[in-house]
C-alpha cells in the first residue's frame, strides 16, 4: 500500500510553484517559470522519497499556460534533460504519479468550445507524463464534469469526446465520483462502458451517496475496472472539516479513524490518496501509522 498527498509539499524549502499573467506570458518569462517549477517539482520529488512517500500528484500548474495558445513554447522539448532526470528519479524509487486537471476541463459540456479546450487540457496532462517518462499507472483524474440538466444526454456527450481523444491520453484517464452531481453508481457505470479504471471517493460519497453507504462495498464494485496496465488499484480518502459544508477536507487527518476505515476495507494493495491541508504531513503520519 503507497499513501500520498496532492501537489504542494509544506515545509519544503523552494517547493513552490510560480505562475504569471496572460500578459506577462512571453517566452522569456514562461521559459522562467517552467525552469523553476520543473526544480521545485524535483525538489518535491526527493523530498517524497527521503519521506518513504511512493505516491504523489503533480500539479496542474506545472506549466504555465500548458494547454492554452498562449505557451507556445515546446516545452517537453526544451526541458527534455530535466523530464528525463526527474521521470528517472520517479521510477527508480517506485514512486506512482497522477494529475487531476481543474474544474474547467468538462468534456460533458454542451458548449463545443469548452469541449475543445477541455481535449486540449486533458492532451497537456498527458504530455507531462509522457515527458517524465512515467509508465500507464500514472493517471489523469477526472470528473464526468456538468448535468446541464439532463444527465443522460451529458453522459453521451462525454463518452463521445472520450473516445475522440488521442490513445495516449485516452489510456491515462480515470474516472472519479464527485460530491454534487455523479455519485459513485454513475461513475463505475461510464467507467464501465468505456473500459476505463475509477477511483473511488469516501468524501464525495458521504456527500452525494449511491446505493450502500458502505465504502468497502464501492471500493470492491470498483476493482474489476483495474487492469494490470492501469496500476494497483487507487482510492482517494479524505474526512469532512466539520466547520464547513459537506465536501470540505478537513485540515488534517485524523489517523485512528483512517486506519479504521482501511481495516473496513479489508484489502491491503491499496493506493491511498490522502486530500487534506496539511498534505504530506498527514502522508507521511499516515503512512507510518499504516506501517506498525
């Protein structure tokens, strides 16, 4: 079982990300930018593997602009040495990569344009991984996006754009059940039909449940979306900051309830991606409460 965090790590020096205004978006500027994220990504890196963290998601936000016009640097190129040195540090020390594009990137909108730009954002992804060197465990999270109310016709839609999608982006992508619209059920449905992998959700669940409320009974539904190219199977955790609306992660994780719910699961090849605040710090108490 790997236990990891999403994007930024607290604590580490040099860690941060950096980003511009459109209007400030020349070459120099993003040749900048991208140099510097690609060091703070590196030094994110290492500090996950001197942690014992196997398990970590890359932010969006690695190039700036990296799927608008704007960038019209060819960055995988231009950087290559770096990708090449950092996907070689990924893969020598076991470590599983994912990214999660925004809330902007729906391919189940009506709007074709958002549509278009949402492909595009979803090739970015792709390119990154790829540009690393990662292997097809390496996945792209993502919401099945607005009902534009009408659910059915929104689910056509996506799966229509889906598979209109390049195959090396198509083979990284990976569903996931949200807190407002798709529950778990829709989520396994289209992941179903489409032959793709879902990640489940404890807190999206809570939030908008489906059938049992049970999480062991929608983590077991969910395993036979997995194929062995795809990775171990992956769930994401997290727990409601009681102080705001259902949803909310709260600001740590609170480990004794966490290894109750792993214990529920009753499995233990799990990837456990933990959203919360305080990011790697609960990854790394998590981790070594897990261990013991």
């Amino acid at each position: 079982m790997r236990i990891g965090y999403a994007c930024l790590a607290l604590g580490v020096p040099g860690s941060e990300l950096k980003t511009c205004t459109q209007r400030n978006a020349d070459e120099a500027r993003l040749t900048e930018l991208i140099a510097h994220n690609l060091a703070a990504l590196e030094r994110m890196v290492d500090y996950n593997l001197a942690s014992g963290i196997r398990l970590y998601r890359i932010s969006s936000d690695l190039i700036p602009f990296g799927s608008s016009p704007v960038n019209t640097l060819d960055w995988a190129k231009l950087f290559r040495a770096d990708f090449e040195r950092i996907g070689g540090k990924i893969r020598a020390g076991g470590m599983r990569v994912s990214m999660h594009p925004g809330q902007y990137t729906v391919l189940s909108a009506p709007d074709e344009g958002v549509a278009a730009r949402s492909a595009d954002d979803l090739t970015y992804h792709a390119r990154v991984l790829d540009a690393l060197g990662t292997y097809t465990d390496a996945r792209i999270i993502l919401h099945l996006g607005g009902a534009y109310g009408d659910k059915a016709s929104a689910l056509d839609r996506f799966e229509a754009r889906f598979r209109a999608l390049d195959e090396a982006v198509r083979s990284r992508v990976t569903l996931e059940n949200d807190d407002r619209l798709y529950t778990a059920e829709d989520a396994l449905n289209a992941g179903l039909r489409l032959n793709i992998p879902v990640v489940f959700d404890n807190l999206h669940h809570e939030a908008n449940p489906s059938g049992p409320a049970e999480a062991r009974f929608w983590i077991d539904a969910f395993r036979g979306t997995w194929q062995p190219t795809d990775g171990p199977h992956k769930i994401h955790y997290s727990q409601q900051d009681p102080g705001k609306k259902p949803g909310a992660h709260s600001a740590t994780i609170d480990a004794g309830r966490f290894l109750e719910f792993l214990d529920a699961t009753g499995r233990d090849d799990l990837d456990v991606m933990l959203e919360v605040k305080d990011k790697n710090l609960s990854a790394v108490k998590c981790g070594l409460c897990a261990s013991k």
